[in-house]
C-alpha cells in the first residue's frame, strides 16, 4: 500500500519556466512533509518542509502548498534552472510514527 | 558544521556474507534513520534510532539490524545476504524526529554477488 505516490516519473521543463511536482498521499494522520532533491549516486538534498498546520511555505525559488482536504502537496520551482535537474522525492510522517514515507520520485529535466 | 557521514562508501560482499554499515550524525543530532534505496524504488524505512533506542522498525525482515550508540553514531547491520539486498543505504539525522528535517549522508553502495 504506497501511501504517498508521486504519479509522474517525469517532467521535462524549458529554463526560466515554472516546475511543478506533485505528490499525493493517503493517510490523514500525516502532518509533515518534506521535499528532498536527489543526485545519481548521492543522498538526497533537504529542500523545503511544511507542516500540516500551514498551506504555504516559500524559500526563495522554492514554494510548497499544502492542500490538506485533497490529501496534496505541490512544489514549484520558479525559475527552473539546468542545475535542477535532478530526481524529487516527496516524504510525509505521522507525529509519533518516527518514520518518513517517501514517494518513488519524479524525474525533473529542465532544459536550457 | 560537518555533515551526515557514512562509511563505507562502497561494499561488494558475496550471498550469504554479512555486512556492518556505519553512519555518524550532524552534531547534536540524535535522532538517526536508516533507508534502503533500490533502482525504481523509492525510500524504503528500516528503522529510527533515538538516544540508543529504536522507536520504529519498516517491513524488512530480521537480517536486518541496527543500533545507536551514546554519541548517536549508528550502526546497521545485514546478515546471510541475499542478491536481493543489493542497494544504496541511506543514514539520516536530525536534531529530535517530529517536525524536524532530516538530512541525509551520501549512502553505502552495497553490491551482493
């Protein structure tokens, strides 16, 4: 049972165009979520978190929404750059569960 | 401030080897999970360690293992290897699990033959 799922394997996206990515989840108890970029052969990069308590939350290029009754997160990424160019995971938790469930990703190609 | 670091960075052991990974936190950061990665596979959780106690396991079975020592380095261990156990291994810490960002070291490669 994949509780969160990000649907999209991949995204091509031309420079300086906006990425979105989404990602779905299925257990309402979730009440943190993360987005991590990911590099071959390397551990995944902290991006940007939001807690359930917030619809939005932005730093810098990056912005995360929330929408907690269609269980859906989005991040955007304005402007897309070459060097984003990576895979996206998406990761929710449970207060009092210590564990993160992470999507299977999607595949970012921002094109120059 | 250092990172999460990991050693090894590469394994390649035989079937029905066992094999010890180690992991040491951000400092201050004593709160450390364990993650299997393997190709089209997301992240999958093994187990979170905090103050040298494991507060929750994933769906692995029981070759898998760890533990946390007192200065929060951990360690996980896979025992009677299997080709299916071949993946990256990712370690991550943060300063208390809930509502924290976890931030994760470059991964083991392991490789079973």
């Amino acid at each position: 049972d994949q509780q969160v799922k990000q649907n999209s394997p991949s995204l091509s996206v031309q420079e300086g165009r906006i990425s979105i990515l989404n990602c779905d989840y299925t257990n309402s108890m979730f009440d943190y979520f993360l987005w991590y970029k990911k590099y071959p052969a390397e551990g995944p990069t902290f991006l940007i978190s939001i807690s359930s308590i917030k619809d939005k939350n932005e730093d810098g290029r990056f912005t995360v929404f929330l929408n907690k009754s269609a269980k859906h997160l989005s991040l955007h990424i304005v402007p897309s750059q070459p060097g984003d160019s990576a895979v996206y995971f998406c990761a929710a938790s449970a207060s009092g569960t210590y564990k993160y469930i992470f999507g299977t990703g999607t595949r970012l190609k921002v094109l120059a | 401030k250092a990172g999460v670091t990991q050693t090894p960075r590469y394994l390649i052991k035989t079937r029905g080897q066992q094999v010890t990974l180690s992991c040491s936190p951000i400092s201050g950061h004593r709160s450390v999970s364990w993650y299997q990665q393997t190709p089209g596979q997301g992240l999958q959780f093994l187990f979170e360690y905090f103050s040298e106690t494991q507060r929750n396991k994933g769906n692995f079975p029981g070759r898998f293992s760890g533990r946390q020592f007192s200065n929060s380095r951990s360690e996980m261990n896979v025992s009677t290897l299997e080709l299916g156990d071949s993946a990256l291994y990712l370690c991550a810490s943060s300063l208390e699990f809930s509502y924290n960002e976890q931030f994760f070291g470059p991964g083991t490669r392991l490789t079973v033959l």
